[in-house]
C-alpha cells in the first residue's frame, strides 16, 4: 500500500464544477504540499501547509492532521485548470516528499 | 527572479552510456532534490542534498548519483543507462531541508 494515496484518479467534469481531489496519507508528515502539473511535466507548488486552511484565488486546500487527510478544492472549474493533481507530504524525520499518483483533471467547456 | 532551472530539457542516450543532468536552485535556496517521474507515475524520491551534504538517498542503485557544488547548484550522475532509466528527472530546490520545495521543469531523457 501506498504512503499516499489519492482519490479518484480521474475526474472529468463541466466548466463552472466545483471539485474536490482527496489525498489520504499512513504516515506522520511535517507538512503536505499539493502540486500542480501539466503536458509536459514542470510541476507548480500550489499549497503547502501543515494545517488548517489555505486559500489561492479559486483554489482551497484544507488538512486535517488528525485524520490523516487533505482534500483540494477549486471552484468555478475552467478548462485551464486541466492538469494532473499531485499530493505530497514530508515526512517527519525524513524531510523527504513521498508523492501521491496524482489526479488527472480534465475540464470541458 | 529566476526559478529553479534545470539541463538539458531533453536528452536521448543509448544503452550503457552515462548521462549528467544540472540544476541551479533558486538563488538563496541551500537545499536540492532529485527525483525521477517514469510515465504514468508519481515522481521517486532519489537524492536530497543540504549545503553541499547528502541528506537523504532514495531506493535507486549505486548507477546513481549526485553532488551539490558551492554555489548550491547540483548534478546528478547516472551510469551504465538502462532503458528502465527513461524518465522525466525532477529537481527542486527549498531554502531549508523541510520547507517549501520550488520545481524546475525537469529533464526529459530518454534512453534507446
């Protein structure tokens, strides 16, 4: 079993959706980035955070420590937010980023 | 200013030949890793460097390695290429082991 695992793995949805992809983690983390990455392959940092709730344009990011759980939100979906959603968390004392599979997004207009 | 920049783009190498791919951090970051993204997967861990030290090293074998220079900037090395090795090799760069990592957009290689 995966460290960090992501849900779903594809998602396909209507221009103006509201979507949640979810990041569910086994292991103690110091913190958890989401990522951002489009055709191509250079990855944007979107979040990082160890808590709480973040919040970018139309972009949220919400953890929850006890849970072991981060969803990302974006509202008002466009096709531009097409890409391929990664989840990554640091892990406590090894200051390493252990990735999730990532979410593959596809908006239509 | 400049992000984290990494060399070539793309690459294609042949069977058993080394390959040296570079990364320039963002200026004022101490902190370098590398990680290797095969297609359809999310990137691997390989090495992680801290004023100029080896802080962590993924599961990869010994073909693999890496060094950080003075200036923070980094290389990573990898010998005796098999075609298992084609991937797209990530670094990115954190002022700290720990915080926020900034990604370059990655080295293509491919190996025939």
């Amino acid at each position: 079993k995966n460290e960090v695992e992501q849900s779903p793995q594809n998602l396909t949805a209507q221009e103006g959706e509201f979507i949640t992809i979810n990041c569910s983690y086994s292991v103690g983390i110091s913190a958890l980035h989401w990522l951002q990455q489009h055709p191509g392959g250079g990855i944007v940092s979107l979040f990082m955070l160890s808590s709480g709730k973040k919040k970018h344009g139309r972009l949220i990011a919400t953890i929850n420590i006890q849970e072991k759980h981060s969803s990302l939100h974006i509202t008002a979906s466009h096709p531009r937010d097409s890409a391929v959603y990664i989840c990554a968390v640091i892990i406590q004392g090894a200051q390493k980023l252990v990735f999730g599979q990532g979410t593959r997004l596809t908006i239509n207009p | 200013d400049a992000g984290v920049t990494q060399s070539p783009t793309h690459l294609i190498k042949t069977r058993g030949q080394h390959v040296t791919l570079r990364c320039s951090p963002i200026s004022g970051h101490k902190s370098v890793s590398w990680y290797q993204q095969v297609l359809g997967q999310g990137p691997q861990f390989i090495f992680q460097y801290y004023e100029k030290e080896e802080r962590g090293r993924g599961n990869f074998p010994d073909r693999f390695s890496a060094r950080q220079f003075p200036n923070y900037s980094s290389e990573l090395n990898v010998n005796a290429l098999l075609l298992g090795d084609s991937a797209l090799y990530l670094c990115a760069s954190s002022f700290m082991v720990g915080t926020e990592a900034f990604f370059g957009q990655g080295t293509r290689l491919t190996v025939v």
